[in-house]
C-alpha cells in the first residue's frame, strides 16, 4: 500500500500511531465503541437476538395480518424476512464484531452503509430502490438493539487492561459526538473539516488525545485498517508509512510521553513566576466527570464549565431538555468534586455550532444569530430553570455565575435580573443558596472589550473568550478550515482587546481571566502574563506546561519587551517578538 501524507490543522497535540476506523455520518447516529475480546461472544449473541426477535416480529405481522389486506403488504413482509434472512444481514455484521471489536450496532450499520454503497452503484432502477428496504429492516434491528442497550457491555472505564489502537477517520464529528469518545476508546481523530477552535477541536483537546482536522479529502482517501501516523502538533497524518518512518515517530511519542511524565511532579508546585508574583490556574471542563482530572492537573478551580455539553448529544431526548433538578445534580457534583475550589458555571452558550437540535433548520449565519444569553433572554422559563439550579449548587460549595456572548448594557441588566429572579423563586420554595454569588460575563465580541468600563461597573468579574473574540473581531468562522489560516491570536487589533480588558479589570480591581484557548498556549504564556493577565483557565491537560513556563518566567525583565510588542501594528514584528519572548 502507498504512503502519503496529508496536511491539515493541528488541533490536539501529541502523536498516535494506530489503525484507521472509517466513521461513516450514519455510525454517529448510533453508539460506537469497542468491545474489549472477552465480551466479543456476548456481543455477537446480543446482535443474534436481535436479528431472531425481528424475525419473530415479522412473523407475527404476517399471521395477524387481516384477510382482506392488500397482497402488497404481505410482499413486503416476505422481503423484508429474506433480507433478514440473507448473510450479508445475519452474518457479515456479526464477522464484523468478531474482527474490528465493534459494538452490535456499530457494527450493523457500518455492513448497511457498505451495502447501500453497492446499491446506489446498481444501473437498474427497482434493484437500486430495494436499498430503502435493506435499511428499513437495519432501522427494526437497531431498534431492538437500542432496548437492549442496558445489556450491553458497559464502554471501558478508565485503566482497563484492555488497549485500543485506533484512530477515527471521518468527514466531521460534532462536539457531542465527540464527547461519546471519552470513554478513550481511540486515540486519535482525523476529520476533513473543521478548525483550530471549533468546539470539536475543544473537545478532542480536553481529551487529550492527538487530532488534527481540516485534512480535505481524508476520509475519502485513508482506508479502513490502514496504519495511520497523527503529529498532532504539526497537523500531518501519514498513511501507510513505512518502517523508517514508523521507528522514527515511534521514537518521538517516546520522547513526549517521558516530558509529560516529569511533567507531572509539578502538580503541587504553587504557580508562581521567579519574582514572586502568584497566577491562578484554573480548568475548562465540559461535564463533572472532568472534575477529577482537573484535580489531577492541580487546577486551583473551575474558570469555565461549558454547561451547554448537559442539554447536547442527548440522542432520543432532543426535546426534553434536562430539568431543574437534573441540572441541579450535575453542578452540585461539580462543586462537590472541586472539594472548596470555585466552580466557575457558565450559562447555556448553544447555537452556532454547538445547535441544541442538530436536525433543526440553522440560521444563515449561526454564529450571529440567536446564540447564548441572546437565546437564554428569548427563552426566560429556560434560563430561569438553569439560573435556579445553579443557585442551589452554591449552597455546597462556592459557584460564580459566567454569561456568555454579551454585548449589550440591557443584556446585562437582564440577567441579572433574571437572577435575583431565580433567586427570590428558590426563596418562595425555601432552597438554600449563596447569596453573594459572584456574577461575571464573558469578553468575547468586540463591542463587549471596546466598551469594557460598561461591564466593569456591573460585573462581579470578567473572562475573556479568546475563541470567539478572535472570530469576530476578525471575521473569521472558528469552524471553516478553508479561512483557518487567517485566524491569527496575534494580530494586532485582538492584543489590543486584550489587554483593554485586562487593564479595565485591574483599574476597578476585579478579576480578568483569560478562559479561550490561547490560554492554554505555552507560546503565548509569556505575553499574556506581561500584558498583566493574572488568571488562566484552561484543559486540565494543558495545565502543567503552562505551569513550567509561569516558574521559569521573571515578570520583571519580560513586561518592558511586552509593553513594547503592544505598541507594535506590525504582524511579522510582533509574531517575532513573542517567539523571542520564549528565550528571555
Ligand atoms: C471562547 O469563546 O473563547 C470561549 C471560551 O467559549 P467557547 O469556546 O465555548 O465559545
Ligand atoms: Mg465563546
């Protein structure tokens, strides 16, 4: 087989080395994981009974069918039994568990895509139509299936013996169905679409598992089984390499497992630069379940709960958001997790390209539509239950409140009105709270960092959302690889909001924190902590690096050379300036 290589956005850094599962759009609609080999015989049988209770189904229908019933209708039944009946349905799925450890209905509808491919290639017209009821019948299995979820074997928890080496390949993977990759059961992603800060990249960057997106025509050209390299760093994934090439990067996981490791004895060291000055470290987390690693990385709080992730993906429940109580649950777990530590909850942040529906017609420009507070505001029985389940988390522990996407005074007052809304609900109810829970917003449009003192004077605290600042300010869609080149952290005009903010934050002594994603960037450490950021939160997994740089670094000498990379408006200066930063 041929090498190549492909080139894209490097997205999650480190490097994988595995073989190549083609995700086809209709394998994301159903669970997929893999099933470890002692449980492979389990799997097959629950696939088998599926088949068996459909079968008995049709037969079923076929003998209550009335007399007078059009003889289409038994026909059809007839069909439908002999393609349940046909290898390629009871068999080849079942081959397909037994070889790629795919789950049963995984495994089902990667044989139904297979075969539909075949079919649309068939010239004669009746033929090619029966592929509607090849699928009809997968529908009734996968159905079944789906009942008997609760009797499959559980997805592999953390530190299981048993080691997956495979690397996903499709055309695009939505945040929520990245988040079904948790369980860690690949490790790695490709996708031909995507960028450096869509909220698909977030994720597989909270996972900690090499990514790179924007690859173009990969899921076309990579072939399921084939060996697969991901640089995540670079943004390179190599097909087929050879054994030259394969010793080489072999050699340099190797290399980058063993710095993580040293790493890690910096967990309990206090972040604190040479000359003394303390900088809090904080974690971004998308469920509580991140709570633990959090700890794990030394995160000293929560600086940004994307609580959005509770109300996606719920496949089967796309209407019934979570309730108050539900809610309540899943932050009050967080809270109790970070043992004392603040958790910082932001509120709903859906739309653009984290849709609540994904099936629902999407604006023409969702990520200026109706997204975040705006959408919470449109929809106050929505907000107020999360404001109302949040308040009551902060009777265990302390809770700040963070509102995404504003831009407007009255959008301000609003929520805050809102809250003490919710506030004065739960008192009716007799729910506890805290009631000197901070409330802060977050600096993500440009508006919002030009008119920053309006924030200031009404806000508890501030946090920049570099992601958003970024694609707005430059125009530039976070999710659209074909203008990921022009998405620039550096460019003049998006270091001058920052430091604004962080200026306003400290002129009226309020906490500025950065929570986007170049806070997370080592190469970016240095400067931001010379414009005078003092808070950074972040991907657990991200934590120790930046906490290398905060020691290694002396305020002192590198402020002046900051101040004057502020005063720069000169791209290729500036770009050499902060590389230069580095070596101070
Ligand atoms: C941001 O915009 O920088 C941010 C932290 O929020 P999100 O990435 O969830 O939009
Ligand atoms: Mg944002």
């Amino acid at each position: 087989m041929a090498s190549f290589t492909l080139h894209g956005i490097p997205v999650s850094r480190g490097i994988s080395i595995g073989r190549a599962h083609l995700l086809t759009p209709a394998a994301l609609d159903v669970k997929h994981y893999l099933v470890p080999e002692e449980q492979l015989e389990k799997e097959v049988q629950r696939l088998q009974d599926a088949l068996a209770e459909v079968h008995r189904g049709l037969q079923a229908l076929w003998t209550d069918l009335p007399k007078d019933a059009p003889t289409e209708l038994g026909a059809f039944i007839d069909v439908h039994a002999l393609i349940l009946s046909d290898p390629m349905i009871s068999e080849a799925p079942l081959d397909i568990i037994r070889t790629r450890h795919y789950n049963a209905e995984w495994a089902l509808v990667t044989q139904i895509d297979e075969l539909s491919a075949q079919f649309d290639e068939i010239e004669d017209e009746y033929l090619r139509e029966r592929k509607a009821d090849i699928q009809q019948v997968a529908e009734r299995v996968l159905k079944v299936l789906m009942g008997s979820a609760q009797l499959a074997p559980a997805p592999r928890a953390a530190g299981d013996e048993f080691q997956p080496q495979m690397i996903v390949v499709a055309h695009d993977i939505s945040p929520a169905d990245m988040l079904q990759f948790r369980d860690r059961s690949f490790i790695g992603f490709v996708t031909d679409v995507g960028g450096q800060n869509s909220h698909t990249a977030i994720v597989a960057r909270s996972l900690d598992i090499p990514a790179a997106v924007g690859m173009s025509q990969a899921s076309s050209l990579i072939e399921q089984d084939d060996w697969v390299i991901i640089d995540g760093d670079a943004g390179v994934v190599i097909a087929n390499p050879s054994p030259l090439v394969l010793e080489q990067y072999r050699a340099r996981q190797a290399a980058m497992l063993k710095a993580r490791k040293k790493l890690l004895k910096l967990k309990k060291t206090p972040a604190i630069t040479r000359d003394g000055t303390a900088i809090t470290l904080l974690a971004n987390i998308e469920l509580p379940d991140d709570c633990p690693g959090a700890l794990e990385s030394g995160a000293e709080g929560v600086g940004l709960f994307r609580s959005e992730f509770l109300f996606m993906g719920r496949s089967g429940h796309m209407h019934t958001l979570p309730d108050e109580d539900q809610q309540f649950e899943q932050y009050r777990k967080a809270v109790v997790a970070m043992k004392g530590r603040p958790v910082t909850i932001r509120t709903l942040d859906i739309g653009a390209d984290k849709p609540l529906d994904p099936t629902e017609h999407t604006a023409l420009n969702p990520a200026l539509g109706l997204r975040a507070i705006r959408y919470c505001l449109a929809e106050p029985q929505l907000f107020l239950t999360q404001l109302r389940a949040i308040l009551r988390a902060s009777a265990f522990g302390k809770v700040r409140i963070l509102i995404p996407m504003l831009a407007h005074a009255f959008e301000i007052d609003q929520s805050l009105a809102m809250i003490e809304q919710a506030k004065a609900q739960l008192r009716e109810a007799g729910h506890k709270y805290d009631s000197a829970v901070e409330v802060g917003a977050m600096i993500e449009i440009p508006a919002a960092a030009l008119a920053v003192p309006m924030f200031v004077r009404r806000m508890d605290f501030l946090s920049i959302g570099t992601n958003d600042l970024i694609q707005y300010t430059l125009a530039i869609d976070r999710v659209d690889y074909e203008v990921a080149h022009l998405y620039n952290p550096l460019h003049p005009a998006i270091l001058q909001l920052i430091a604004m903010t962080i200026a306003a934050g400290k002129k009226a002594g309020i906490d500025v924190a950065v929570c986007g994603e170049m806070a997370g960037d080592t190469k970016l450490t240095r400067l931001l902590l010379g414009m005078g950021l003092r808070e950074f939160s972040m991907h657990p997994a991200q934590l120790l690096s930046v906490k290398q740089e905060i020691l290694n670094c002396d305020l002192g000498t590198i402020t002046p050379h900051t101040r004057k990379i502020m005063r720069s408006m000169e791209p290729n200066a500036i770009a050499e300036a902060v590389a230069q930063l580095q070596t101070i």
